[in-house]
C-alpha cells in the first residue's frame, strides 16, 4: 500500500497506514523470537506438543494480521481509485490474494513436516513405541511432579531371552515382525497410561505411575501375555520375556538413571535364573524383608541395605586374606515360575582363594548368620 501510494504521488511520512507497516514488522520480530524459543525447548509429551502447535499457528498468522488492517485503511483511502479503476484494482486483488495463498500453503506444508518431523524424533521407527529420548523425558517429568502427585513411579524393564535364536534362524526381517508383535503384546496387555518404549533390539521398557500392587499386576500380565506362541511367516515362535521392575515411592529420592539401573539389575538377575520370571529392585524395602513374611510371594526381590556394603559386616577378612563382594541377594527358593526371597534379610557372597563361598547376613549390626561353606 505504501508503496503504491508512493507511486502516485499521495504518500506522506506519518499517515496512518504508516501503523500497520509498524505494527508488522514488530510481529515479525515476534514471531521470530517465538520461534527461537521452542527450537530450544524440547518436545516431550502430548500436552507440550499441543501447546507448541498452538504457539506454532499463532506465530505463523502474526505478520499477516497487519495486511488486513492495511487492506481495510487503503481501501478507505482510495475509493476514488477504486471507483475510477475498478478491474485494475480487481486484477491487483487476486495477484495479492493468490500470492499470498501460495504462500500460506507452503508455510502449512511445512508447518506439518515439522510436526512429523517432531513425532518421529520421539518415536521408534519399527514398532512405532516410544524412544529411548521420549522415555528419558517422560520419566524426568514425573520424578519432576513427586510433590505434586505422591503417586508412585515404577519402571520395568523387559528383555526376550531367546531373541538372537530367532533372529538367526528365520532372518532379520522375520526378527522385526517378532519385535512389532511384541510392541503389540505389550500395549493391548497395559493401560493407556502407561508409557512403553523401545529402548534398543530387544529390550522395552515401561513408566507406570501407580501402586506396587499395580506394577506387580502390570508386569504379570505382560508375563502372561507371552504364553501363545507368535506365528511368524507361518512358523509358530515361542519368546519368553525376562521382567525386572523398580519403584520409587514419594519420598524416595531416585533419579533418572538409578531407577534404569534397578531396573536393569533386575532384568538381568531374572535373567541369569533362566528367564521367563519377574524380578523387583526394592531400595527402601523394610527389613526383615516384606516377602519373608509372604513365602508364596510370586516376585522375588534384590534389596539394597546398609549390610550389603563391604565395610557394614564384621569378620570381612579372614586368615586366607580380604574377601571381595561378588553379589547382594535374598536367599531364593523356587517355586512354579519365579523365585521367591528366604526367611533372612540379605546376603553377602564372598571369593575366597579356595573357591569357597561364604555367606553372612546381619541383623542389627551383629551377625545373624554365618559360616555356611558353599562350593562352586
């Protein structure tokens, strides 16, 4: 408009249509600082997403408010013009209007891109899951908002134990339709609110904000969920999942990386007893341990006490030299599908140059038992 008006002669600095052109160019710097902003933040849940692409719209309509301001102030101004010239000012119109609509298509095109963009930067390309960086996000949230919400934060990790056979023997891609399934698997047998990730081959994990009696039942039922075999190119394949799982209570003070760590070591401790079975890393457990009371305790537990340091037990060394801490575990019993902790709250496994192990637990600081030679 300014500069058509300079063109014929009737512009003078500090008119009004100087406003709009002001106006714009102040948007503009808005919107360009709006955007610097969210390229900084990260996107890391539904909620933020959706205040993002609400943030998004408005910075992408900012400097075109301007123009229908400055369409309705120079209309005004030129209705002399207008009414002189009418298809002139109509042929001006629809050059406007359909440079303008080129250019809003283009921007909304690439306004969705990058929404895309976005979701797969958070999202697992195979199994469409969660990633490992959405997980992360999402666990650092809710450890975040404990004194809001005093509801639990558990973690499972999951493992397939006989994935790599069956990887070798049906091929790659048959290994990736295996991984898809069990994506499948572990939505249909966990609610909504649950968030499931991939977090690298064969290993998922799960952020499940509830009690420990929920997690215990969350994790059975993704146990239970493996019992069909999954019929890959016709060939039924039978996977066993190893289940470990930590919870953090409010007025624990865990982090990020504890809780995946727990969590891990109990995997793997599932793991190592054959898998198919579910084992819990309970931090602050009460001592004696709650599952000695319940010997039919289906989740047996790894427990982190005061005892299990090396420096906690009296008689650490002996004659044959200082003894080095291998493990810290319950006394295990079996029962049908899982191992269940003994009556005595901790155990501490010691290498002597013999091969002898020796197994002391302490109660109260004095010891509670020990001297039980076991051999390898």
């Amino acid at each position: 408009m300014i500069v058509f008006q300079t063109g014929i002669g009737s512009y003078h600095t500090g008119e009004l249509v100087d406003l709009p052109r002001v106006a714009g160019l102040g948007l503009v710097a808005l919107a360009a600082l709006a955007s610097l902003r969210e390229s900084s933040t990260a996107v890391s849940d539904e909620a933020s997403e959706t205040g993002a692409e609400v943030t998004s719209r408005i910075r992408l309509w900012l400097p075109y408010l301007p123009l229908v301001l400055a369409a309705a102030i120079g209309l005004g101004h030129l209705m002399d013009q207008v009414r002189r010239w009418p298809f002139l000012f109509a042929a001006l119109g629809i050059l406007v209007a359909a440079a303008l609509a080129r250019q809003l298509v283009v921007l909304v095109e690439n306004q969705a891109l990058l929404a895309e963009v976005a979701q797969e930067a958070f999202r697992d390309s195979l199994t469409g899951l969660a990633n490992r960086t959405r997980f992360l996000n999402r666990l650092e949230r809710a450890i975040a908002a404990r004194d809001q919400r005093p509801t639990p934060i558990a973690v499972l990790c999951l493992d397939l134990d006989n994935f790599k056979q069956v990887n070798d023997a049906l091929g790659h891609p048959a290994g990736d339709e295996l991984l898809v399934r069990v994506a499948g698997l572990l939505t249909a047998s966990l609610d909504e609110t649950a968030t499931i990730a991939r977090l690298g081959g064969d290993e998922f994990a799960v952020l499940i904000e509830g009690s420990v009696e929920e997690t215990q039942a969350a994790a059975h039922r993704v146990l239970d969920a493996f019992d069909a075999a999954i019929v890959i190119d016709g060939v039924p394949v039978t996977v066993r999942p190893s289940i470990g799982y930590t919870v953090a209570t409010a007025g624990s003070s865990c982090t990020v990386d504890e809780l995946l760590r727990h969590a891990d070591l109990a995997m793997y401790a599932a793991k190592r007893e054959g898998g198919e079975r579910i084992r819990s890393f309970v931090p602050d457990a009460p001592f004696p341990d709650a599952h000695a009371r319940h010997p039919n305790a289906p989740v047996s537990t790894i427990r982190a006490t005061p005892e299990a340091t090396p420096s906690a037990a009296p008689g650490n060394a002996s004659a044959r030299g200082p003894a080095r801490t291998r493990a810290v575990l319950p006394s295990l019993h079996r029962t049908r599908r899982h191992r269940c902790c003994g009556g005595w709250p901790a155990t501490r496994r010691q290498h002597r140059p013999n091969g002898t192990v020796r197994r002391a637990a302490e109660s109260g600081g004095r010891p509670w038992a020990s001297g039980l030679p076991w051999r390898y």
